[in-house]
C-alpha cells in the first residue's frame, strides 16, 4: 500500500517539528559542552545548530495552515528554558522563531502539488544534514572514548543522540520511499523498545546531573532507570496478544509517569528549585521526547 500526497506532507512535517528542534538542540548541547580548547567541535556544534535551526524555519513555512503544532514540538516551558539556557551559555538561541511557532496557523490549508514537491526536496536536504551531524557525534564519541576529548557530556549521551538522529534518517528514507509499515505489531514492539530504552537513558541522565545532595530526586530518578530497565527485559518472552498488550500499557504508564516527572523538573529547574549541572532546555528536551513517545502511542491506539 502506499502513501497518498496528503499522508506524505503531514507526517514529513509533524516528524521534522519533532525532530528538527531535537536535533539543533543536541548541536546546541555539543558546542557548550567542550572546553575552549576545542573550538574546531564547539564551532562545528554552532554551525549545525544554525543549519537545524534554518531548516526547523522552512519545515514551520511548510506546516503553517496545514498541521498543529503539538506538545513534542514545543512545550509551555520552551521559551523560558530558551531564553534561561541562551543567558546561561551566552550562545545565541533563536527565541523568535520558537514564538512564531507557537502562534503559528491552525490547520485548513489544502495539500497541492507545490508543496509535495518543496517537502520531498526538504526531507532530502534534512536527511544530508542529519547525517551530517550523526558524523560529527560519532567523531566526538570516538574521541571522548579514546581520552582525547573532555565533555560536560556523558559519552553515553552522545551514544544516545546519534541513536535518536540515526533513527530520524531512517524515517524520513522511510517517507521519502513512500513505505507502509508491512507490520504494525513488529513496527509497535521495536518502538516500544527504541522509546523505552530512551526514557531508562534520561532517567539515568538526570540521576548523573543532579547535585549530591538532592538525594530525593536521585532515587525517583534511579527508580525510573530500574522500571524501564525491567520492562524492556522481558520483550523477548512475549508471546501471545493479551502480554502484548500488557506490554504496551505498560509502557504507557511508564511513560506517563515520567513525563510528569521530567514536566515538574523543568518547572523546578526554571525556577531556580533544583541542584543540577544540566542546561535548563536540556530538562524540556527530554520532556519533548516522553510527549513523542506518547503521541505515537497514541496513534497506535486508533489503528489497533
Ligand atoms: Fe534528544
Ligand atoms: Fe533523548
């Protein structure tokens, strides 16, 4: 089965809202991370932050009048954490453009022809810078791991960006090729999996970036890790639909819980609340990733 053009745009678009701002963020949280010796990564960073930027303004054009913008392109807290980070690193963070979206057009806009065209040729050019920056994160791995490189980044966060980028090339090849999924069990386990996995990195992120002292957050975040740990143990033994399903509400309520988590952290954070080494847009990124998880949940819920 294949795609309609309506199918195409809208899901190209509502991906690179997601996406896009995910990606000029991980440049962003690369180039503030290194010390000023290596101003070679630091600038490279930038460079890629402007180049997502740039392209989440032209994905914005495109998805003006014809999709929402959602709770994982931009959150209540995005704003504020923008302008608090750029205050914080003296790095230059498009706010404007973060305020434009958030005003942007409801959706009744017709799909014509034109803008079939102008979203295939911007998938093809997000594909090229995407796998650009998955380069630059594995040059920057291989150096944190080689000792010859040090980061406010944990080399496991990188490990964890450049899995999240590699898995938006993936999708867009996929749109660009016009693919259904042949399998919508097989396609739902190995999200649950990719996602599960991410929430048990963040928990394990944030227990690492709190201050010693914030031991009551340590442990919510340490029992976080632990849960999605254990739940993503057991995906090899299922077998029949009923612990498939188990499965997936689960998750869901895995989930759930830790967005509420990351929502009062962000909060906490923004307002000065809470003992941590982490930039404050790094608090609503991972916030952005527990709502994407749930939206694509969600969408899984209509079709089943
Ligand atoms: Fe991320
Ligand atoms: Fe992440």
């Amino acid at each position: 089965m294949s795609m309609t053009n309506e199918m195409f745009v809208k899901r190209s678009l509502e991906l690179h809202l997601f996406f896009l701002r995910i990606m000029k963020e991980h440049a962003l949280f690369m180039a503030v991370s290194f010390p000023p010796k290596n101003e070679d990564f630091i600038r490279e960073g930038a460079e890629l932050n402007s180049q997502f930027n740039n392209l989440l303004r032209e994905a914005l054009e495109l998805a003006s009048g014809v999709i929402m913008v959602e709770n994982d392109a931009a959150t209540e807290f995005t704003l504020p954490a923008e302008e608090k980070t750029a205050f914080l690193t003296g790095m230059q963070i498009d706010t404007a453009l973060t305020e434009a979206e958030l005003r942007m057009a409801r959706p009744g806009a017709r799909v014509d022809a034109q803008i079939v065209e102008r979203v295939g040729n911007l998938n093809n050019r997000i594909l090229s810078a995407t796998r650009n920056i998955i380069r630059y994160k594995t040059r920057v791995l291989d150096a944190l791991l080689a000792c010859e490189l040090l980061s406010s980044n944990y080399p496991l966060l990188i490990e964890h960006i450049r899995r999240e980028a590699i898995r938006y090339v993936d999708l867009v090849t996929r749109l660009q090729n016009r693919a259904e999924p042949e399998n919508i069990q097989q396609e739902l386990i190995e999200d649950e999996f990719f996602w599960n996995q991410i929430m048990e990195e963040h928990a394990e992120f944030i227990r690492g970036y709190l201050d010693p002292t914030e031991t009551e957050l340590f442990d919510l975040a340490d029992d976080f890790a632990v849960r999605f740990n254990e739940l993503n143990s057991r995906i090899q033994g299922l077998r029949t639909s009923q612990q498939f399903m188990m499965f997936f509400n689960e998750s869901e309520e895995l989930a759930e819980e830790i967005r509420d988590f990351k929502a009062q952290g962000t909060q906490g954070i923004l307002a000065c609340g809470i003992r941590i080494i982490a930039p404050p847009l790094l608090a609503d990124h991972v916030l952005r990733e527990a709502n994407h998880y749930l939206r694509l949940l969600s969408t899984y819920k209509q079709i089943r």
